[in-house]
C-alpha cells in the first residue's frame, strides 16, 4: 500500500475538511490498482467511537466492498500483548482505597485539607497516578524534583503523594487501567521491532496529547506498512514557525503543539507531513487568517508582516456569524432558532461546546418546536430520575427528617411506584396541606402517626414513618453496611406500602445505567473502608457523576449537540461554536494540589495549558468548517465576561488590517449575528396586556363575615381585601414547606414562657425570680424549638429582658393580682348581628374590683396613634371585659390596658382609654362592622398601608405591583 521510505510517515488533513470522508477518500486513493480484498487487510485505528460510528456509516453508504478493520485506541491491544498479564483493578476500587488512605491522614492531620475534600483528594491522587502511568513517570521522578523553594507546599503533598507509592510497586500484580494500557502497547512496539506486521496499520484522528497514545502513534509511523494520520493540520504556518512550538512551557497552549512535538520525536520537519488527500477544505482563505491570528506569542511583528498578503477578508469570513450575545439566555434562544431554521431546509446542523448549561437551554428552547437534538454528551446519571431519587435516599442518612426532605421524596414518580400509586399521590397531598398548615418543620413518626389514624390511613402512615422516621446514623459504618442500607431504602421506598416490586427503580436506560454503577459500587464496598454518613452521600454522588445516559427518545436526525473533541468528526453544514467565553471554551486550568506548572514538566508529566492547546485544536478544526457560527454572552450573572482569547485575536486581527476589508469583514459578522438577536428577542417578547385595577369586591351581604376576631379587626380597617379572600374566598395563607424560625412560633414561644411563669406565681410569689423564669425558657425553648442555633438566641433573648420584666412584675403586683391567663370570649352584638371573638393574655384585678389587661408583644407594640386609629385589639378586648364576657369576671371597668413589648428594648405602651372610652369604642366597632353590611361598600385592597414595602398574605391574589396605593380602588360587583 505504502512505498518503502527510511522515515516515519506522516499525513495530515487540514481544518475544516469532513475527516472520516476524507480520510476513506485518501484510503480509496491509496489503495488505487490493488484487488478489493487489499482494503480487508488494511487496520485503522481511530480516537472515538463516535468516528469509528462515522466511519462505518460511511462506508455502509457507499458502494459493496469489503471493510477495513475498525479499532479504538482503547482497543488497539492485541491478545498476545495480553498474554501473562494480570487484569485491570477497577478504578473505582483504586479510588476507595485511596480515599481511606487520604482519611488516615486527615485523621491524624486535620490541618491538611477539610475533610470535605476527602473524595476530590482521593480523585485527585487517582487522576495523577493515572497520568504518571500514562507518561511513563515514576515516583523516584517526582521524588527527584528541585523544591528548594516551595518547601513548605512541598513537604505537605509529599505526604498525600507517598499514599501513591505502594500501587506502582504493584504495578506489576495488579495494575491500574493506565498502567496495564501502557504496559500492552509496550509490548506490541517490541513485538513490532522484532516482526513488524505486513499489513498496513494505519492510526487516524489522534493528537497524541497523552503519553501512551504518542508511543503508538510513533511506533506505527515507523512501521514499513504504517501511517499516522493527524486531523486539522494547519498546512498555513511557516516552517520557522513550527521550528518554536518545541517548548511545553512556551507552546503547549498552541492548537499545533502535539503535532509539533511529535515531529521532533519522529525527527521529522514540516515539510515531511504530507496531504492524505487532496480535497480542498470549505475555505482556505479563513484557514489561512485564522492560522495567523493564532501563531504563538509575539505575534504582532508577524500581523504586521503577513497580514497584507493574507486574501480578502470579506470573502474570507463570508460564511461566519459573530453572535455577542447580552446574556447566556439571549445566546441560547439565538442558537437555538438557527438550529430550528436547519431542520426546516435539511441542513446538518452541530452545537459545538464545553457548556453543558448551554446545551440544556438550547435543548429546552428548541423543545417548544418539538425538535429533539441528537446530544452525544448524554444526560449525567445523577440528573436523572433514579439518580436524583438515590440521591435524596442517601441524604436521608445525614440528618433529621425534614418536611422538605420527605415531601420531595414523596412526590417523585420512581416513589410508591408500585400498586396504589394513586392513592399515595392522594395521601401525599392531604399530608402535604396538613404540614404547611400545621408548620412541621421536622415531622415525626408520632405526628404521621397521629394523622394516619385520623383518616383512616394508617397502614400508608406506618410506611412512611418506617422508611423516613429512621434517625441519623452518628457513627461510622462499613462502606458494604452503607449501600445495603441504602439499596434496601430506596427499594422499599419505590415498591410501596402495597407491594414489594421495586423493578420500576432499575427500568429504561436510565435505570439500568444508575443499576450498573450501584452494582459495581456494591461489588467494590469491600475496598471502602469505614466512612460516615457525610461521606457516603459525597461518596454516592462522586461515583454518580462519572456515567452518562443516552436519551432513549430518537432524536432528530441533522441537529447534533456535540463536545469540543468530536469536532474532528465533522460532517456537518453548519457549525456552532458556543460559549466562547475566557473560563468556559477555553476552560481555565484547574489547581493543581501537588504539582505547580514548572515541577510538572520537570518530571515529564504533562502542564496545566495542555487542555488549552487541546481546545485551541478542536476550535481551529471546527472553524474552518463550511458555515460557522461563533456565539460568546456579554455578561453572565449580570458580570462582565471576557471573550476568548482566539475571538480576541481574530477580532483584533481583522481590526488591524482595514487594507484587506478587515473592518467590513467584522461589521458583517457581527451583523449576521444582530439579525438573529434580534428574531430571539422578538421571539420572546412579551406581548401588552393591561394591567389589573385595584380591586375592591363587594360580594353579597350574605356571603361577608359575620364573625371576626379582634386581631384582624387592624386587617379590616387597613386592607380589607384580606378580610374578604380570607372569609368570603375561604383562602388560607400555607406555611412554607420547610418552615424556618418566623416570628409566629417566636411569639407562641415567648408568650407560653411567661404565661407559665405568671401561673406558678399566681399561686406562689416567691417563685416570681429571675432563676425560674429562666429554667422555665430552657424547659419550654427545649421542648418546642428544633433549631439548636435559634434556641440559644432566643433564650438570650428572654435572659436580655429578664431582669426588667421581673422588676416591672413586681411594681403591677403592687396595683393587682393576676387573675386570668390566656382566656377565650365572644361578645355579640344584634343590629348588625355580628360576633367579635378574642383572647386576652392576661387581666389582673385590683381591690376595687378593676381590670388590668396585658397583652404580651415579642415585636415592637402599637403607638398611640395607631391604637386610635388603625390597630384595635387591646381597646376592643378591654371593651369586651366591660361588657362582661369573660364570665365569671364582672370588673367595675378597665382601669388601664398595657402592651409589655419583649423585644430587643423592653418596654411597656399604654392603650389610650383615657382618649377613647370602651364603649365609645365600642359604638364606632358597631358602624364598621355597619358599613361593610352596605351592598355598595367594597372590601379595597391596602386601604391604608402601614407602608408600600409592606408584604401581605394576599398581594399576590390582588395583583399588587400592578397597580399602587395612589390608585383608587375598581368595585365590583358580585353576584
């Protein structure tokens, strides 16, 4: 197939050209004047499955022949390299290991990392093991390393690095999957120098970035019958330009570096890499100006020199759109019109991105067209449905139940999957109304219980409290203990109260693909260890998040959602290039905990702008593909963003060179890309609609309340409308899910605090000290507050006020005696017929038979002016006590009425009887309740706000925002 040659051979296909077509092009070329069964003999060695997918498709496309041997470099292994070797250690199993290794020594050491860290250090170790097997490095290599100044850093990763030592001694036994690769194809090159293969081994698609990889790129290039052929060669850079991408530490972030490099390990220059195949690429002229645009720093001089020579810039860039989008929203809805309009005229289509958050949004955006992209990238197992569930299982092992905890499981479809599915959605949403109304922040099995057997669902209660009621587990377990546990959960919790069948748990791809991690985790538990529960659900998510699940659903067949690599598989009529933003495409390197930059290529191990070179090469191969389109958001957060570096370049490339149309060029660019922005903003542009009046319903008089209570006398006057969804709508405000400390349960608290306290001592004075009232605020805070923190602030709370209040006490001892603790009345009134109910906190009695009346407030009490006008309770419940309605009290009349304020600054605030008399009182309570019996007086919203910031229970209902106080209220009538 090959003619002999004395040197290694190298092919190359520049940016842009469709790599698999041509590359059976070439192929096909190569093999002219051959019989058909030449191609059967010939071996081909690609990078992905998704290009040996390609290729094959290809293939079955084009005329009958027989097929050429299609191997992954996963794959390339021959059975007689592997003779005598040992089998591969899972690398889940070596993880497990070395995370208790790595919790050893945090054990012993705290101070060296968080123990939250624990699985990203283990992670961490493994990864680099597996790159120093895969570039041939030993720990002698890093233990040899120059660290005269970085000691410090250095003395504490060599402890964490020492945990790798024993697994490359027994490398040899039982070797990692790098190791046991590199130490095949080892023996393949040897087995080759000894008897080279006749037929033509041919490897393709490859850059070489890893150690193992170059190796066999190098060993089958200098086969008699081999070849190497590299994807997006920029045949445009000078030779004396290659000759200074030598250097990792200089070039490594240039899009040609690997290439470049292996031409020095072959000892081979520029000129020695040939065209595979002829074909033109879709534009030469954009090769050739983006081929310039990234020359390797200093670059200005060479702009400055070849750039006058490079073609017209207009037609060069005639087929690329810039999109410089306002946010990653505006980006994604663009993108995802352009797909929508290459479905409709048949073109193939690919997003091309790192982003994963982009590609959910463009996914979600084209949904609403009933267009399916064909994502390569699949779903992550712990964002699907069974993933997610086994996730919320295992955070049940953590801590105490929380509503929130129990309703999110409850509500998952994977949970009581089983017989009686119905009723259980049934039974989970009465449960759910019943703890938002009740305010289970943490429930309990008594409490689901108690509920079950007042409806008559106890044997669904009795599971629910079985299966969730189970209390933290405090100490450590073994890792095999921890996943039974947890699959034993999570089944009983997707079988059901009514059956034992958790198959629905495991079913479609999704489920079997969760099955086969929890099974290779539970076959590997052995190796864990003992970890917490904190360290299990870090753990269970970790190992989660290393699958990848296909969609099951066919996708659409020409709009394609691809990773930056598999732009080498091209085949596509347009390209996307999405989210070129500096820290997305390309991502930034990540921190190294062990090896800084120069220590890591000192050893041989690769340097942290190795990912950057990598995506600088696939940005290139795709750029030059025949339609592109380049899209990067301005902002993100409502931040600033940086374009990436090789749109700066290019961008300040075209800018520098208004002789060639460099301006024009851009100002088209970015004009293309307007035009689409501007369809997505129209696209989701909100149409007009007028907004709501201020209502101010008047339902019939039969259906308005004939019943209040004293505290929402204050809502009557100052927002009716909540009077009227409350009492005439029936709607009641539900408590949020996961209910935090509010005030509602500060005030019970406070309140039963010193209600207790003022009954002991209404018995017993000398129990009215500072040391009981205390006790008694641990006992109660103790019993109804589940927040640790909360208690302790708000027993500082009482502790701040105590003092005083006792001091106070004493003084209305000296006026009267308490003789009524939090009592219940109705008073009632005939014209119009209507029933005021309230509950007075406390009224004292002195010798001349007057009432006292308190009222306890853990907030800031009215003023004056507020009780007068707006906020009633205290003046209407001592107009109720003169009336007599608190039996078997008949008090002369009220000689005072007080708010003790418990708050941050103690103090007392007395009601103005002396302004405003009960009874007069109580004849303007009589013309309210009056007014609002008129047909034609309404029930407005916010008649007279204590403020506009204020938020109330029914401001969503009333559409408030939509209109403001200054407005005047819209009656309507209602029948």
């Amino acid at each position: 197939m090959f003619d002999p040659t004395d040197t290694p051979r190298l092919f190359g296909l520049p940016p842009g050209v469709d790599f698999p077509a041509a590359f059976l092009r070439g192929l096909d070329r190569m093999l002219e004047g051959q019989p058909p069964e030449a191609i059967g003999r010939v071996e081909v060695i690609v990078n992905t499955t998704r290009m040996r997918r390609r290729l094959r498709s290809l293939l079955d496309n084009g005329p009958p022949r027989i097929q050429p041997r299609l191997r992954l470099l996963t794959e390339s292994t021959d059975p007689r390299d592997m003779a005598g070797l040992p089998n591969a250690v899972p690398p889940l199993r070596r993880r497990l290991e070395l995370a208790q290794l790595v919790a050893r020594l945090l054990d012993a050491d705290p101070t060296l990392a968080p123990r939250n860290t624990l699985f990203d250090l283990a992670d961490s170790l493994a990864s680099l093991m597996d790159e120093m097997q895969g570039e041939g490095v030993s720990p002698e290599n890093i233990a040899a390393l120059d660290v005269s100044d970085q000691s410090g850093h250095w003395q504490r990763a060599l402890r964490f690095l020492k945990v790798l030592q024993p697994y490359f001694e027994l490398a040899t036994d039982a070797p990692d999957t790098e190791a046991l690769q590199r130490q095949s194809v080892l023996r393949r090159i040897a087995r080759w120098q000894a008897n080279p293969p006749r037929h033509p081994v041919i490897l393709a698609g490859s850059t070489g970035s890893r150690g193992t990889t170059r190796l066999l790129m190098e060993a089958v290039a200098r086969l008699p019958q081999g070849a190497v052929v590299l994807p997006g060669f920029d045949f445009d850079m000078p030779a004396p330009v290659w000759d200074t991408l030598g250097d990792a530490l200089t070039g490594e972030d240039h899009p040609q570096f690997r290439f470049a490099r292996l031409m020095v390990e072959l000892g081979l220059r520029r000129e020695a890499v040939a065209r595979w195949d002829d074909t033109p690429p879709p534009s030469p002229a954009r090769n050739a100006v983006l081929s310039l645009a990234l020359r390797p720093a200093p670059v200005t001089d060479q702009w400055l020199r070849d750039g006058p020579f490079l073609p017209d810039l207009s037609n060069a860039m005639a087929n690329v759109t810039l999109v410089e989008a306002a946010s990653p929203r505006d980006e994604a809805l663009a993108i995802a019109l352009r797909l929508r309009q290459a479905a409709e005229d048949g073109q193939t289509a690919a997003l091309i991105t790192p982003d994963r958050m982009l590609t959910r949004q463009v996914t979600a955006a084209l949904d609403r067209w009933g267009i399916l992209p064909d994502d390569s990238a699949g779903t992550p197992p712990q964002l699907t449905p069974p993933g997610r569930f086994m996730r919320h299982v295992a955070g049940l092992f953590i801590r105490d139940l929380t509503a929130e905890a129990l309703l999110t499981l409850l509500k998952h479809p994977l949970c009581h999957a089983g017989a009686g599915r119905s009723q259980h959605n049934l039974n989970t949403r009465d449960l759910e109304l019943h703890i938002r109304r009740k305010g289970w922040p943490f429930p309990t099995a008594e409490k689901l219980l108690a509920w079950g057997e007042a409806r008559n669902r106890s044997d669904w209660a009795a599971w629910v409290a079985h299966l969730f009621c189970q209390p933290p587990v405090a100490g450590p377990l073994p890792l095999t203990e921890w996943v039974k546990r947890h699959l034993d959960r999570a089944q009983g919790l997707c079988a059901g109260s009514e059956s034992d069948d958790a198959r629905v748990l495991w079913a479609e791809s999704a489920g079997r693909e969760v099955h086969k991690i929890v099974t290779d985790l539970q076959d590997q538990a052995p190796h864990g260890g003992d970890m917490t529960a904190r360290d299990y659900a870090d753990l269970f998510g970790a190992v989660l998040s290393k699958g990848e699940v296909r969609n099951p659903v066919t996708p659409h067949p020409t709009v394609l959602i691809w990773g930056t690599l598999e732009a080498r598989v091209m085949g596509a009529d347009l390209l996307i290039l999405g989210a070129l933003n500096e820290g997305t495409w390309p991502e930034m390197p990540k921190a190294d905990p062990w090896l800084n930059r120069r220590m890591r290529h000192d050893a041989g191990l690769l340097v942290p702008e190795r990912r950057i070179g990598l995506s600088a090469h696939d940005f290139q191969q795709a750029f030059g593909g025949q339609e592109v389109w380049v899209t990067l958001a301005l902002k993100s957060q409502d931040a600033e963003t940086v374009p990436s570096r090789w749109i700066n370049r290019l961008i300040n490339l075209l800018n520098g060179l208004p002789n060639r149309n460099g301006h024009a060029a851009l100002d088209q660019m970015r004009g293309r890309g307007n035009e689409w922005l501007a369809l997505a903003r129209a696209s989701e542009a909100p149409k007009p609609a007028l907004p709501a009046p201020r209502p101010a319903p008047r339902p019939p008089v039969a259906a308005r309340p004939r019943h209040l209570s004293v505290t929402e006398i204050q809502h009557l006057i100052r927002n009716p409308y909540a009077i009227y969804a409350k009492h005439v709508l029936n709607l009641r405000p539900l408590m949020p899910l996961q209910r935090t400390a509010d005030p509602m349960i500060r005030g019970t608290v406070i309140h039963d605090i010193f209600q207790q306290f003022i009954a002991e001592t209404m018995e017993d004075s000398d129990r009215l000290t500072r040391a009981r009232l205390m006790q008694i605020a641990e006992e109660i805070v103790a019993r109804d507050i589940p927040w640790p923190a909360i208690r302790h602030v708000w027993l500082a709370r009482v502790d701040r006020v105590a003092d005083w209040f006792i001091a106070r006490e004493h003084q209305r001892r000296e006026l009267a005696q308490p003789v009524m603790l939090e009592k219940k009345a109705t008073a009632r009134m005939s014209a119009p017929d209507f029933a005021l109910t309230g509950k007075v906190d406390r009224i004292d009695m002195d010798t001349e038979g007057r009432a006292h009346v308190y009222d306890y407030k853990t907030g800031t009490p009215p003023t004056t002016s507020q009780q007068k006008h707006f906020d009633k309770q205290l003046l209407l419940e001592a107009a109720m006590i003169e009336q007599g309605v608190f039996k078997p009290l008949f008090p002369q009349y009220v000689a005072q009425a007080v708010y003790i304020g418990l708050g941050a600054t103690p103090r007392e605030q007395t009601a103005p009887l002396d302004e405003i008399t009960p009874s007069e009182l109580w004849d303007q309570f009589g013309k309210l309740i009056a007014a609002y019996d008129d047909p034609d007086r309404g029930y407005p919203a916010r008649n007279a706000s204590f403020s506009e910031h204020e938020v109330t229970d029914y401001d969503q209902l009333s559409r408030f925002g939509e209109w403001d106080g200054a407005q005047p209220p819209d009656d309507e009538v209602l029948e």
